[in-house]
C-alpha cells in the first residue's frame, strides 16, 4: 500500500549528512534481508505530484526493480545455503559481494532521506533549490549504478533471468547528467523575478502571483500558513547567513501572499506540525522577565538575574544601570551566557514542537538594511492589512486582519516599525472597546507587540486614546487574557524612566495592576506583577503603590507566588521608607516562613527586607522578628547555604537580633550594628526550635 504524504516521514529538525549513514553489522543472510526490505519500503512511496516529480518517480521505480532483484538473489541464497545431509547454513556470500551489499545498504538510506526531505520541505525552499535536489538525486542513481556494474553476479551464481534484471537495472541508473523539469525551471524563474521586483517596491501582479501559488499547491491561508512553519524550520538546517536570509525573504513573500489572495486568518487550535510560543504555557523560568516572551538567548547580569540578551541590552542602550527585576544597581553591565538553560529551553521546544532558534537576523548592519526584499514585502503586507481593516464592516473579518498584524508584529523589530508607521494604532484603539472577545486580545497583543520596539513606546504614549484603551483593557477587559496582555503593555511601557513615572501617578492603572494580581489566574498573575515590580522601582511610584494597598496584595498572593511577591516587597520597603515599613509590620511572621521554606532567590529577598525593616523600623520589628520560634536556626542555615547575597544579609540580620537582645535598641534603630563583628557579642539569642 502506498504511504501517504502525511504518514511518510515525521519532521526532522536537522538532516543527517551523507557520512552518519553506516552499514548494519548482520550477518549475509539477514543483510541481504535488510536491503530487501529497506527497497520494498522505498518502492511503496508515492512521487511528488509537482516539483521533481519525474525524479521522484524514476527512483522509487528503480527502487522497486532492486527489491525484485534482492528478492531474487535471497531465493537463491536461502534454496542453496542449506545442507540437506546436515540441515545447516554452510555457504555465504563471497566478500566482494557483500562489500557491495554494505554500500548499496547506505544508498538506499540516503536516497529515502532525500526523498523524505522532498516531501517535508518548504515547496518554494525546494523550487529555490531544484537543481540541487535534481543533482543529488543524479548522484545517487550513479551510485548504483557503480555499485551494481561490480558487484559480482558470476560469484553469486545467479541464473540468467536474475542477470538480466540486474544489467537492466544498472542500465537504468547509468544516467548522463541530472535532469530539471523545464517546468520547475520556469517556475522558479518567476519566482526569482518577483522577488526582485518587489525588492524595487514594485507590487507584484495579483494574477501572476495567484497562479504561482496554485502551481505550488498553495491554495489557502492554512497552507501558506503550513509553508510558513515549513520555512522557518528550514532555517534551523541551515549554516550560512545568506542562505537564511534568503529563507526569510521568502517567508516574507509567502506571508504577503497570504494575506493578498487568501486575507486574514484567525489562530487554529491544532498545529500540525509546530506551535508557536505564545500558543503554550511557557515555565516561567523560560520567560525573560522584560520582554516576557521566550529567551532564546539568556545571560546572567551581576545580581544573578537571567534575562534574554536582546531585551537586556536595549534595557542598558535605553540608559539603566539597574537589574529590572530587583532594582538594584548593577556592578557592571557585562553579560553571562546561561548555557544550562539555554540547554533546558531547547529541550523544552523540542518536547512542545516549538522552534527554538529564532527566524530574526540581524538584517542591519552598520544601519544599513541588507535584506531589501524582506524589508519591502512586509511593508506591502502591512499597507494590504491596514487599508483592508480601514475598509472592513465586519468584526470577523477585522479579527482575522488584526490577527495577522499580532503575528506580524511579533516577527522583529522591522515589522514592528512598519506597522506603527503605517497608522495602525488609531485603528486598533477603536477594536479595543468592542464586545468581542478575540478581537479585544488579537489588538491589545498587537499593541503587546509593537511596544517592545523603543520608538514605538513613544507612539503608545502619545496617539491619542492608545494609553487609556490599554488602562481600560487593563481594568474590565473581557478576558483575563486581554487583561493579563494590557498588564504586560503597562510593563513594556514602564522601561521609560519619564512613563514609569507618569503611569506610577495614574490611580486607574495601580488600582487595574492589583486586582489583576489578587483575581487573575496564574500567567496574568505574572504579568501584573512584573509592571509592579517595575513601578516599585521609582521612588515617587512607591507611594502611590502603598496607597493602593500592594502591601495587603503581596500578603494575599505570597503563597502561592512567594518569589514574584517578596521580591516585589523588598523594593516597596526600600524605596517607601518608614510608611512602607509600617505597612509592612503585619508580614514580619510571613516574611520569616519564606526564609525558612523558600527558594533561593525568595530567601535572598527576604533576608534583604528584613533587614530594611529592622533598620528603618527600630526595635519594634526587631522584637516582632525575634519572637519567630527557630529564627536563629534558620538565619544560620541561610549563611551556610545561602546565596551570596542571602549569606551577606543574613550575617547582618543575625547582628541585628543579637544587639536587641543585649539591650542596644538605639544602636540597632540607628544601624549602627552593620560594622559589629558578631562573634564579639556575649549574648546570644537561644529560642526553642
């Protein structure tokens, strides 16, 4: 039975080269079995219905005399072989036969990877490549043919019938020089041509362009969509620059198309072959916590907090000298790959079908644009998608045009300029509003989107009606998903010093921020909280935090998000001054359950509020801390075992109980216990474990 194309072959990240092929260490009798079954298996293949079809079709038919022909030759081996006075196997192949059986053993391996790389390639990567496929195919059947001329028919004994099929066969294969369809060739001339005429910013012809794709069997949005993730899989396989941003060009050909002829779609439940990243649940540890998408590059910064390079180097570029999740100030801005993860990651989007390597190249250099043609195709695609939504009266069809702009805005940072040049912010502040669930989420994620470009940030803050449309989202958005993604606006938007400060004075957006903390499920939890952390970290932002009651927030949430919520706390402490600490007092018992159950990177922030808090605070909270059964114990546990931070903040907690136990309140509300040594204290604190 034929094989279908969909069951012919599972995808494969990366192809094996022609030298990982290696022959099977059987004995004659089970490899010549081997390569019975292994052409048999080739020769049930269907050919490809376009693109190389005669080449496809020409080996698998010569793959299909081979088996008759190993058939054959195993008839023989299994009816001569045996002994009958002795009912034993006594006679083998000679050597040089099954020297040859070995080597015809690898070919037939390369040629169903070839043919498996046919059927699962992107059809235009394959038109682009036609003639390397077309030789690869002519090198092979040259291979056979060598391997069959000398393979030694007289020493096997074979009868006449068998001898002529094998001279058959090797005359088949003894072909003069590769073959490429006038056809492909004619086709891909086309492509080339328009290609190049939209790198001049010429519009291709509808027509021409529909005929293209109807010749490539890409009749529908699903399947261009299908080509799409076919192509950027294929980048995966390659090695040099060019060959990936001709790859992109192309994606950037196919996309246009897409939308031109086939319009807007709208997200399928079920990928066939790979999903994208914001289609899962993405582990939190995996998301970078400026940009919250996937890293695909994580570094390690000087407080041991790991963000993507990308996103990290625009936060230094933009001006900061301070960890974006912790607020402290940075020792220096130099930046250590996280190989683990990154190892961890990869994995992990291998399990989810997710591709890890990104289709993004640094298409610019030394400011000028290198890719043209990917650059041009997506400011057609962009001019096609905005004038269709300025015209479209339906809500269904805006949502499929607006979804096209999210995933558009989320390839790179070129798409992102373009969409917000072309406009597009007035018109996704008007689908904001409306009762339509995917449509509120598709805008608010394009705006998501378009803001982690700086200069579109600008733009946000300054279209009219953008920023409240994000707030109003924000605060009564019809999903928790628009609202977690409105969240992660305010966020995205917070990497400006001057919009910290300016979001941090509006109470909408504080008020919005803390109830989706309190109320949301897990992700959007998340999302709040990462905008504010980021608003903690301005002085003026705090007080109006306080006010709209994050202390009680983190109290609410710290069990079951213990990290986001101390660290959160920790900079509300130190930023707040003595109302933050006040506020505070009720978590000293909370705080105390954290050091001792909590992660690591939980029990470093902690450890640091306390200590803010028994600073600022005096004896009072000294008191309230040293009535915690076992805190010495665990204090010292965190100094033995501790991060480096932990174990510096931690000595000094145990300075500050210790001093309070000999009576030195002043000295403790002044901090002037930080340069005690504590082994000189005579008192110690003894508290039942």
């Amino acid at each position: 039975m034929a094989v279908s194309p969909e069951e012919s072959f599972p995808p494969r990240k990366r192809r094996p080269s022609a030298n990982s092929f290696v022959a099977p260490n059987l004995s004659d009798h089970n490899l010549l079995q081997s390569l019975l079954l292994l052409s048999s298996e080739i020769s049930t293949l269907q050919p490809l219905l376009f693109l190389l079809k005669k080449n496809t079709s020409s080996i698998i038919r010569k793959s299909k005399l081979l088996s008759i022909l190993f058939q054959e030759i195993n008839g023989r081996d299994c009816s001569s072989s045996n002994d009958p006075t002795t009912s034993r196997h006594v006679t083998g192949f000679p050597p040089s036969a099954v020297l040859c059986f070995d080597e015809l053993y690898i070919v037939l391996q390369r040629i169903k990877t070839l043919l498996e790389d046919c059927r699962n390639c992107s059809k235009m990567w394959l038109l682009m490549q036609i003639e390397v496929f077309s030789n690869a195919f002519h090198e092979l059947t040259l291979e056979l043919a060598i391997l069959l001329d000398i393979l030694p028919a007289k020493k096997l004994k074979l009868n006449d019938d068998v001898q002529e099929l094998l001279i058959l066969v090797t005359k088949q294969c003894s072909e003069n020089s590769a073959y490429v369809d006038p056809k492909d060739q004619d086709l891909r001339s086309q492509v080339v041509e328009m290609l190049d005429r939209i790198e001049r910013e010429i519009v291709p012809d509808q027509s021409k362009l529909a005929e293209i794709f109807d010749k490539l069997t890409l009749r529908d949005s699903m399947s261009c969509r299908d080509e799409i993730e076919l192509l950027e899989e294929e980048i995966q396989s390659q090695t040099d620059e060019k060959s990936k941003s001709d790859i992109i060009a192309l994606i950037g050909f196919v996309r246009y198309a897409k939308c031109v002829l086939y319009g807007g779609s709208t997200p399928r439940t079920n990928s066939r072959r790979r999903r994208a990243a914001a289609d899962v649940s993405v582990p939190a540890d995996f998301r970078c916590p400026i940009s919250l998408d996937l890293m695909r590059d994580p570094v390690v910064v000087s407080t041991g907090q790991t963000y993507d390079r990308s996103s990290i180097t625009l936060w230094f570029e933009s001006g900061h000298t301070t960890c974006p999740k912790t607020g402290q100030t940075l020792t220096h801005t130099e930046l250590t790959p996280n190989s683990a993860l990154k190892n961890l990651i990869a994995m992990w989007c291998r399990e989810q079908k997710i591709p890890f390597e990104s289709t993004e190249l640094n298409v610019k250099s030394n400011g000028i644009v290198t890719n043209k043609t990917t650059l041009e195709a997506t400011k057609m695609t962009v001019s096609f998608l905005i004038n269709k939504l300025k015209a479209s009266q339906s809500v269904e069809t805006a949502n499929r045009l607006v979804h096209e702009l999210r995933v558009l805005a989320k390839t790179d940072s070129d798409s992102r300029a373009c969409i917000a040049e072309a406009s597009a912010l007035p018109l996704l502040v008007k689908l904001l509003g409306l009762e339509h669930p995917s449509l509120q989420v598709n805008a608010v994620t394009t705006i998501l989107n378009l803001s982690i470009l700086e200069a579109n940030k600008t733009r946000i803050m300054e279209t009219d009606g953008v920023l409240n449309g994000v707030i109003e989202v924000l605060r009564s958005g019809g999903t928790w998903e628009a609202k977690g993604n409105a969240a992660a606006t305010i966020f995205s938007l917070t990497g400006v010093p001057a919009y910290k400060k300016r979001l941090a004075r509006k109470t909408r957006v504080v008020k919005g921020l803390m109830d989706l903390a309190r109320e949301g499920p897990t992700n959007s939890k998340r999302d709040a909280l990462v905008a504010i952390l980021n608003l903690a970290g301005d002085r003026e932002a705090v007080g109006k935090l306080i006010e709209g009651g994050v202390v009680e927030m983190v109290a609410e949430i710290m069990d079951g998000l213990m990290e986001e919520a101390v660290t959160i706390l920790e900079v509300v402490v130190k930023k707040g001054g003595l109302v933050a600490v006040a506020a505070a007092y009720p978590l000293i018992k909370k705080l105390a359950v954290v050091l001792r159950d909590g992660t690591d990177r939980a029990r470093e922030s902690a450890a640091a509020t306390l200590v803010n808090m028994c600073r600022k605070g005096g004896s009072d909270m000294v008191a309230e801390l040293a009535t915690v059964q076992g805190i010495e114990r665990v204090i010292w546990e965190i100094m033995g075992m501790g991060t480096g931070r932990a174990r510096r903040k931690a000595a000094t907690l145990l300075r500050v109980l210790r001093r309070w136990a000999a009576g030195l309140d002043a000295e403790v509300a002044s901090g002037a216990y930080s340069d005690v040594n504590m082994n000189t204290t005579s008192t110690r604190i003894v508290l039942p474990g």
